[in-house]
C-alpha cells in the first residue's frame, strides 16, 4: 500500500509565537494520527521556480492514514492554534508505492 505524506512549505512566517502554539499541539496530533516527521527546518537549496523555504515532511503509512490524521480534532486544534500566524503551502499527497 503507497505511504501518505504531508508536505507544508512556509512561504511567510508573521507571528512566530503562533507557530510554536501550533507546534506544541500538531507534534502530538501527527503521532497519534501515525505520523513521522522526516524534515523540518534544515537546509534547502531551490532550484527552477522554487523558493528556498522552511520546509516539513510528514509521512504515514497510508494516504488514508494521512487524510484522517489531518481531518483528526487534535490537528483541527493546532490549525486554530495557527490560524493566521502563517502563509503556507500545504498538501497531502500519495506515494508511489
């Protein structure tokens, strides 16, 4: 079965204080929802169209899993927690195997 994923590109950060409201909340919301943080942070180097952002890379074992993981009451939590703190490009997308 393809793994699932969560792919956030950060594109602006206006209030950091919300951010780490956010963090302190989705970090338990994506375990429980069978989640594992591949990247956070760290280097990027941008190629083409792309901007060097801050970067996160969830993986799961199911798309599904990753669906119900960011539709879960403990996730919806840290997005209120967020609300307007950020501009991000967020996705959930299927892997190829």
């Amino acid at each position: 079965m393809p793994k699932g994923y969560w792919v956030s590109v950060y594109r602006t950060i206006s209030d950091p204080e919300k951010l780490a409201a956010y963090n302190k909340l989705a970090g338990p919301a994506v375990k429980a929802g069978g989640g594992r943080t591949l990247v956070r942070g760290g280097r990027v180097v941008a190629h083409d169209a792309g901007i060097a952002e801050r970067t996160v890379l969830v993986e799961f074992d199911s798309f599904e899993q990753a669906v119900a993981a960011y539709e879960s009451a403990a996730y919806q939590e840290a997005l209120v927690a967020l609300s307007d703190g950020v501009e991000r490009d967020f996705r959930i997308v299927e892997g190829i195997d």
